[in-house]
C-alpha cells in the first residue's frame, strides 16, 4: 500500500466514524450543534481522501464544480428561511440522487455488460432509485414552493396505474441482471423511474408532505450507498447506508406522530379536498390584549403551544421574554411542543433552544396533554393542525386519528394569528369556535411584543 492509498484509507475510515457521531450528536438538542460540526468535518476529510485519489481524470472540472456548489450552497445557507426547509432539503435530494444516477449512467455507458451481476444489480439499484427521487423531489420542491398545488392530486385508477408502472420498471431491473447487455432495457427502466418519480409524489400532499420528504432523504442515501459498491468506495457505502437508514427511521417515526403509516401516506392522498369534512359551527370571539396580559399574569400555569406562525414571525425570543416576565410574577411555564409543529422534524425545538429556552420547560405531547385541564391559559402562537380537535373528534376528518396538542381542554385557550387563515393541511378549526377560546389578532412577533409590555403594567 503506498502513502496515497493509506491516506484515503484513514481519511474515509475517519469520515465514516465521524458521521456516526455526528449523527448521535444529533438525536439530542444539547449535543446537535457538535454532532453537525463532526459530521461537516467528518465530509471535508472524505473530500480530501477523493480528491488524491489516482483515477481523476481533470482537477480543473472538480475546482470549477467546488466553487459553483460552494456557492450555491452559501446562498442557500444564509437566505433560505428556516420556514422554507422542506423545498431546500427535497431540492438537495433531487441534485444528490441525480448525481447517483449520473453515476450509474456513465458507468453503464462506459462499462455495460462487463460490469458483472453484483455490480449490475448494485448499479440498477442506484440508477432506478436515484432517478425516481430526483423527479420525485422536484415534484415535492415544487408543491412546497406552492409553483403546484400542495393538495393531493389524484386519478380514477391512479394506485393500479403507478403500481403496473413500478412493476414493469422491476421486471426490467430483473432481466437486466440475467442480460446486463440489454441496453435498451437499461435505458427504458431509467426513463419509467424518472417518470414513476412524478406519479408517486403527485398523489400526496398536505400534511403528508414531511414524511415523503423523509421518505426521498431515504431513497437518496441508499442510492448513494449503491453507488458506492458501484465504484468501490467505502464512505460512500457508509455516508449513504446511513442517510438513507436514518431518513427511513425518521419516515417512521413522523408517520407516528401523525398517526399514519407509510403505505396509507403513499397510497391515501391524504389531504384531498374532495374527502375532507369539516366543522366549523359557530363565531369566534375576538380578545383584547389586556384581558389576555391579566389572564396570563393571574395564571398558576401557562403553557405555550408554539407553531408555524411563530417560526415565520421569528417571535421566539421575544415569547421568551413574555415567559421570563410571568415567571418573575410566579407563573409556571411551560411549552408544548408537537412533533410536527412547524415546517421541519425539531423545527420547534431549533428556534426554542435559539431563544435559549431551559429544554426542561419543552414538553412532549404525551407529557403535556394530561396537564391542559389544569392549564389555567394556554397560549396558541400561530400554530393551527397541530391543535385541530376534529383530529379526535371528528372521524370523518381527514386527519382523524392524527395525535393533536388538546390546547381546548385547557381552562382558557388565546390563539396568536393574523386573521382565519387556514394551517398547512387546509383545514377549518373548531377549537377557534369553542366558548373557551379567544383569538388575538395580529403578527405574533408584535401581538407578543405587545403582551410583554401589558404583563408588565398588569
Ligand atoms: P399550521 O397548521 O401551518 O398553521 C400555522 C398558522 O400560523 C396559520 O393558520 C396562520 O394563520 C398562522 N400564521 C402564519 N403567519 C403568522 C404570523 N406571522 N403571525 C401569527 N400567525 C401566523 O402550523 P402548525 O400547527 O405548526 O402545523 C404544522 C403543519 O405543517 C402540519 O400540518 C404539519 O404536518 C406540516 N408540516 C410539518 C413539517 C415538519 O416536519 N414539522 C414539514 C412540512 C409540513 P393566519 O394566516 O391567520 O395568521
């Protein structure tokens, strides 16, 4: 073994055991921020250990490639809201998996039927999944971005149809193994991928959309990790084995939290108009500001139910400082916090924890649901599926079942919203019609803002 060898030897043996700490470091909100900046070490050594390696072909390619994805990537960085994730992240997939069936592609090309039955099969595996996340994930970009729309978009026959169309791409992955020189068949299996891609995405929509976001992180990571027994390289193996392990457990457990499994999110067209059945009886009641201060300030308990409204008006830090201005005054607070809140997995607990909320005040559903009948007020701040009871009481709604934040069994219920927009599911609310519950209008950050000052003078 000469230097070279050793040196991408233990660069890669050290990427691969950095990302497995990296990825431990962030199943806990207190270790994340190390864990992501092992896991970024752990890349920067794998691309060392790539860039020695004999078989490049030209530098001048991978400089100009570094400094276009570096830029990119900065940009992307630094302007993409943090509302705005799930687009950003199924618009990486698509360009991450596209560069796995590039891969499979030109090693097709340049090598066919002299690829041998292992590599074949491995290269098929990369080529099929890698294409349908990339169209996959562009679909998925596009309804997130609202450039489609975000419902369920559905056929008479649409299951049977996708389903005939996954089976025809299996049967020409199959004869490919026994005859890895049928080109042909080759190239119509790429082509129905990308195009089973589409259709499978098309379908769902909603509240779905997190876990088929998990479900691409998935289909990436292991097309990656096809990729790298394609072409021998080991931290691929490793990167993408766990990428598309950990994105699959995450599919999981968000399907889970909501209640749902994987083959009812792919196949339910969960979210369509047409199925959706809705109550919304009776007229909200508008609450003034210094009722709610005096409610909040004379409370024992307070608990904070924070949601997507909050993350978009950026009112973490100043529901901070609402919370340290009724603890001063002997108020217990606590915040509730739903595994779906929000636009990304942990999306709550990333601003929260940047507001430098104490993590023992953040409460999980199933901790802060017995305590809202003895919750004097909890405060809704711009959250609105997360609380729907028609998830339990309605079995006729589409998010029947789904476990909810039961702010309605509360004593006194305030919801933070600008006016009756709808949450993310497009559904109507009864808890905003309950007897109990009273809406404050306005920007959360400013409503928020507003409510620090009246605790004050309360
Ligand atoms: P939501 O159902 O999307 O509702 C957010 C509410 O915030 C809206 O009704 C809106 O009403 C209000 N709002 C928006 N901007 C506001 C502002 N500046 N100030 C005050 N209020 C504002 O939110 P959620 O209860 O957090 O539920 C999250 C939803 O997103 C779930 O359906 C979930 O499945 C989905 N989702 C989650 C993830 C994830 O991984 N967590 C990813 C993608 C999608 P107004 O317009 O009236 O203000």
């Amino acid at each position: 073994m000469d230097v070279r060898t050793i040196f991408i030897e233990i660069s890669y043996l050290a990427a691969s055991i950095l990302f497995i700490l990296g990825l431990r470091g962030l199943s806990h909100p207190d270790t994340a921020r190390r864990g992501m900046h092992l896991a970024e070490f752990g890349m920067l050594l794998a691309i060392l250990g790539t860039l020695v390696n004999r078989e490049i072909v030209s530098y001048e390619w991978i400089i100009a490639g570094l400094l276009i994805g570096s830029t990119i990537g900065l940009a992307m960085g630094l302007w993409v809201p943090m509302t705005a994730m799930p687009q950003r992240t199924a618009l990486s997939h698509a360009f991450g998996a596209l560069a796995a069936s590039l891969v499979g592609i030109s090693e097709y090309y340049l090598h066919g039927a002299g690829l041998g039955q292992f590599k074949m099969g491995a290269l098929s595996f990369e080529v099929l999944l890698g294409s349908l996340t990339t169209t996959g994930s562009l679909v998925a970009f596009a309804k997130l971005q609202g450039l489609m729309p975000g419902t369920p978009l559905t056929y008479k026959g649409q299951n049977i149809f996708n389903l005939s169309l996954l089976a025809v791409t299996v049967v020409c992955f199959v004869c490919l193994l026994v005859f890895p020189g049928a080109s042909a068949l080759f190239y119509l299996m790429l082509i129905l991928a990308f195009a089973f891609g589409v259709l499978l995405v098309l379908p769902i929509g909603a509240a779905d959309m997190p876990v088929v976001i998990a479900l691409l992180n998935s289909y990436a990571g292991l097309a990656a990790a096809a990729t790298g027994m394609v072409i021998g390289n080991n931290v691929l193996i490793i990167a993408g084995t766990l990428d598309g392990g950990s994105g699959f457990i995450l599919s999981i457990v968000m399907c889970k939290a909501m209640n749902r499994s994987i083959t009812n999110v792919l196949f339910g067209a969960f979210g369509s108009v047409s199925e959706t059945t809705q109550a919304s009886e009776g007229q909200m009641h508008e609450i003034g500001l210094d009722d709610v201060a005096v409610q909040l300030a004379y409370a024992r308990q307070a608990v904070f139910v924070p949601g997507y409204g909050m993350a978009t008006a950026q009112a973490q830090h100043v529901l901070r400082e609402l919370a340290d201005a009724l603890e001063e005054r002997g108020v217990t607070v606590k915040y509730a916090i739903h595994p779906v809140a929000g636009r990304m997995p942990g999306h709550m607990n990333v601003l929260l924890a940047e507001a430098s909320v104490p993590y023992s005040q953040l409460q999980e559903l199933d901790v802060i649901n017995p305590e809202f009948p003895s919750t004097d007020v909890a405060v809704v701040i711009g959250a609105n599926d997360v609380v729907n009871p028609d998830a339990r009481d309605n079995p006729k709604s589409i998010i029947a079942g789904m476990p909810i934040l039961e702010v309605d069994r509360a004593k006194t219920v305030v919801v933070l919203k600008r006016g009756q927009g709808k949450g993310f599911s497009g559904l109507v609310n009864p808890l905003f019609f309950k007897p109990n519950c009273g809406m404050l209008y306005g920007d959360a950050k400013e409503s928020l803002t507003n409510l620090v000052q009246a605790v004050h003078n309360a």
